[in-house]
C-alpha cells in the first residue's frame, strides 16, 4: 500500500505528525484558494469583495453536502483499512464517489435555477453588487462536481493513511489558480479582464485539474481497493452507512453556514463595507480553522484505524497529543490577529474603512482562536470513534445561540457585538466538547463497538 501510513503501531507523536502534516498543507492550500482570490478581487474594491463574500456563503453551504460522502468515507475507509477488509475498503470508496456524483449534480442545478433569489436574500441594495454575486455564484455552480470531487478524494486519500497524495495534487491546483487569477481578473495584453468572472473560471478551472489528476493517480495505481466503477449498482447499504455518519457534520455544516448567512443579513445593516471586511477577516482568519482541520482529519484518521484494531490506549494518547498541537496553533492565531490586525488587513485592501472594520473583526475574534481549535479538533477525535451525533449537536446548539446573541449585543455595541457574538461562542464549544470527552472517557462509554 504505497504512501500509506499503518497508523497502529510505532511512535504515536511521529505517525501523528507524518499524517497530520500534509493534511495541514492541504488546508493551507485551500485557504490559500480563497486568500488569493481575495487578494486580487480586493483590489477591485469592496464592492467586488462584498458580492464574492455574498456568493461564497453558498458555496460554503455546498461543504455539507460534500461532507456526507467524505466524512462517511474517510471514517469507514480508515476503519477498514485498520481491519485489512480491503473489499469492504473498495465498496465504500465506490460509493462515496457514487453520492458524490448525484449529490454536486443537484446542487449545483439548485443554484444555476434560484441564484437571484439567493443573492437577493441579504438585501445589498447595490444591483451591481447583486449581478456581480450572481454571475459568480451561477459560475461556480456550473463547476460544481469538480468542487465536490476535490474533498471527496482527499478525504478518501485520507482515510487510507495517503495524506502526501492529496497535499501535492491540490498544490498543483493552487499554483493553477494563482496564475489565472491576474489574467482572468485583470486581463493580459489585449485580453480585457473579467472581474468577479474571472476569479469564478479560475477556481473552477483548478479544480477541473485537481479531479483529472485524482482520477490519474487511482487508475495509475492499479491497487485492487482502488478498481472502482462508479456506473455499478449502488450498495444502498453502505451508503445508508456513510450518510448516517456523514448527516451529523452535514447537518451542522450546513447549519452553521445558515447562521453564518443570517449574521451576514444583521451584518448587511451596515452596507458593504462590513460584509467585505468579514470576508476579507474570516479568510485571514480560516489559517487557523482550517489548520486544527487539518488536525481533525488526521486524528480521525488515526482514531479510526486504531479503533478499527482495537488499540484504545493509542487512541487516548493520540487524541492528548493532537489537542496539545491544536493549542500551540490556536496560540500563535490569537497573539496574530490581536497584536497586527491592521497589517493583515492591509495585504488584502486599500480602503481605509474597510481596514478599521476589519481590524476590529479580527481582534474580537483572536480572543477565541484557542477554543476554535480544541473544538474542530474534538470533532475530528469523536468522528474516528464513529460518534457523529453528540458532539456535532452541541456544535449546532451553541452556533445557533449567535443570532440572538448578535442581535442583543449589536443593540450595545453596534457591528462589533456582532463580532463579539461569533468570539464568545467558539469560546463555550471548545469548553464543551472537551468537558464531554474527559466525562465519557472517566465513565467508560468511549470505546464501545459502534462498528457492528
């Protein structure tokens, strides 16, 4: 099994750190997606930032549809690997694909068929802001199995103890968008640029890239596990299987994104400035979010196949060691964005309000980095063990608490209540969640057999 890492035995730090690494430069890669296309769209202005801010909460929401087949895949892939049930390996993976299929085809038509409606939810009352966040969001949604194809793999790849595959395949795509975004946004000699389209293309046409090179790498394989036809008969049993472990992250992803919308309309009350600036803040801010994911992907991975080998001790001393990493990122997050705000904003735009409200955003938020990391850390420790359920509830419940939240405290302290309602309750999940481990794990209820 080339690349693959045997997750259950040897040193328990080094396999941790040999997984979680490339798994972490995936994450770096995809937020480096959308800090590039920031940096170029903010130098079109913050109107261009505020219409790409309003679509990207829709292609946002399409990660909880994506999530059912990766997250079932990558747990029961990595469980059964750790079981070396290599045909039950080969049937998951097939159907993750097979749900992937159906699943980009239909949202993406959801989208081509109600984008002025969508866009015309947050009220921006600029047409030439909601055109624009149409024409990005129609673009993105006729790309839309490329969009799901990426994670899916990645989280397939993952699942096996292939972490390297996925890190240099997406780094290819990056490089792509990189080069495409000035050309497409900004035009090239007499190609006049195509603003807000063009950084639309240039993801998708990345991402088409970073399909064709997944579906490359499995046929070039040649691994029996890895001889898969997606046209077969579909095993509804194992996709029952993977959807339900799949719903509770699906469901609190698309949960969240729907807060997230409902913050952006309080937000949208003062104009675009705001919706920019929390576009430009929470990318800035995604370094981190998306580093301890990458910690929760690697900790599942390894949850899963230790859980799948019955090696529970490993389990617990993987999970101390990864929270410990998660801290240490979450630290240097919050000394970032509380000490050099503005320098952080300045990278992306030039106008001056925008820069205040998005210092005020990142400082606010740099109180909860610490916590933000424990809490998508733990999610990933439970996810391994097959406990979906429990700890993507409290997520849920916490995060839905931000509305009201925002809408008391805004009264206060205007926009930046708002901040401060998004800052205090990644400070209660973090709490939770590792309350209900250490709670779970002291009564003996962690590792019971969930696999039958």
């Amino acid at each position: 099994m080339s690349r693959q890492i045997d997750l259950t035995t040897g040193s328990i730090t080094g396999k941790l750190i040999q997984l979680s690494m490339p798994i972490m430069g995936v994450s770096f890669v995809q937020t480096a997606y959308n800090l590039i296309d920031m940096i170029w769209i903010g130098k079109a202005g913050s109107a261009a930032l505020a219409a790409v801010g309003t679509a990207g909460f829709f292609t946002w929401l399409a990660e909880a549809f994506y999530m059912l087949p990766r997250l079932g895949a990558s747990i029961r892939v990595a469980q059964s690997v750790g079981q070396k049930d290599y045909k039950k390996t080969k049937q998951y993976i097939t159907s993750a694909l097979q749900m992937t299929v159906v699943l980009a085809f239909l949202y993406g038509l959801t989208l081509l068929a109600f984008n002025k409606p969508l866009i015309e939810f947050f009220e921006l009352g600029d047409e030439s802001i909601n055109q624009m966040a149409r024409t990005y969001l129609m673009t993105i949604g006729a790309g839309m199995l490329f969009y799901f194809s990426g994670p899916v793999f990645t989280g397939i790849f993952t699942g096996l103890g292939d972490s390297k595959t996925p890190f240099i395949v997406n780094s290819i795509g990056l490089i792509i968008n990189i080069v495409l975004d000035p050309i497409l946004i900004f035009g090239l000699g007499s190609f006049e640029g195509l603003g807000v389209l063009g950084a639309a293309l240039a993801t998708v046409s990345a991402q088409v890239v970073v399909t064709i090179l997944f579906i490359s790498i499995v046929l070039k394989r040649k691994l029996e596990y890895l001889s898969i036809n997606i046209l077969k008969k579909p095993k509804w049993k194992l996709i029952k299987d993977m959807t339900i472990l799949g719903l509770p992250g699906a469901i609190q992803s698309a949960i969240y994104t729907i807060i997230s919308m409902v913050i952006g309309r309080i937000v949208a009350n003062w104009g675009p400035v705001p919706i920019a600036a929390q576009k430009v803040g929470s990318q800035i801010e995604a370094i981190s979010w998306m580093t301890a994911g990458g910690f929760s992907t690697a900790i599942s991975t390894y949850v899963g196949q230790n859980y799948g080998a019955k090696q529970y001790k490993r389990i617990e001393k993987g999970i101390r060691v990864t929270l410990l990493l998660a801290i240490g990122v979450g630290a240097f997050a919050m000394l970032l964005l509380i000490l050099v705000p503005e320098s952080l904003m300045h990278i992306f735009v030039s106008e001056i309000d925008t820069i205040e409200v998005g210092k005020q955003y990142l400082q606010i938020l740099g109180y909860s980095q610490i916590f933000m990391c424990v809490e998508i850390t733990m999610i990933g420790a439970f996810s391994g063990l097959g406990r979906t359920y429990l700890p993507n509830t409290i997520v849920i419940l916490f995060t839905a608490l931000r509305i009201p939240m925002a809408l008391f405290l805004s009264s206060q302290l205007a926009l930046n209540g708002v901040w401060w309602s998004i800052s205090i309750s990644s400070i209660i999940k973090g709490l939770v969640l590792v309350l209900m481990y250490v709670t779970l794990r002291k009564a003996s209820r962690l590792f019971k057999d969930r696999t039958e």
